[in-house]
C-alpha cells in the first residue's frame, strides 16, 4: 500500500512533512499552522491518514493536508 501527501510523494515511517493548511484540531487549544514541520510520521491502516505526536498529542492527520519536507 502507497501513502502519497498531496503532491504524489510516496510516505514512509519516520519521515517529515509540512502542514499545507492551517488545521483546527478538536481538543487543542491551538491550531496547527501553515507551513509547520512534524518529524516522524507513522503510517496507518489507511493510505489516506497518517499518525504523529504534536507536543505530547498523538494525532492522526489526513495526508491531503500534508506535503514531503
């Protein structure tokens, strides 16, 4: 299974990638803004999420918010 970011990047285990839009995320305070670097990603059962750790957070974001760093 490919996970791709919005560009068409293959996604692999520990990679970074950056926010391409300003994301809301329910239950936090603060939002994540455009452009923000998250080193290490997980991947998921699905090719259109992916996990990561934001502060002490694990969150999972769709890859249609995210590009390869």
């Amino acid at each position: 299974m490919d996970v791709k970011d919005s560009n068409g990047n293959i996604l692999n285990d520990g990679d970074t990638v950056n926010v391409t839009k300003d994301l809301k995320i329910k239950g936090m305070a603060k939002t994540l803004k455009r452009g923000v670097p998250i080193k290490g990603i997980r991947l998921t059962n699905s090719p259109d999420e992916v996990e990561c750790r934001i502060g002490k957070s694990q969150i999972v974001l769709k890859t249609c918010f995210l590009k390869k760093a």
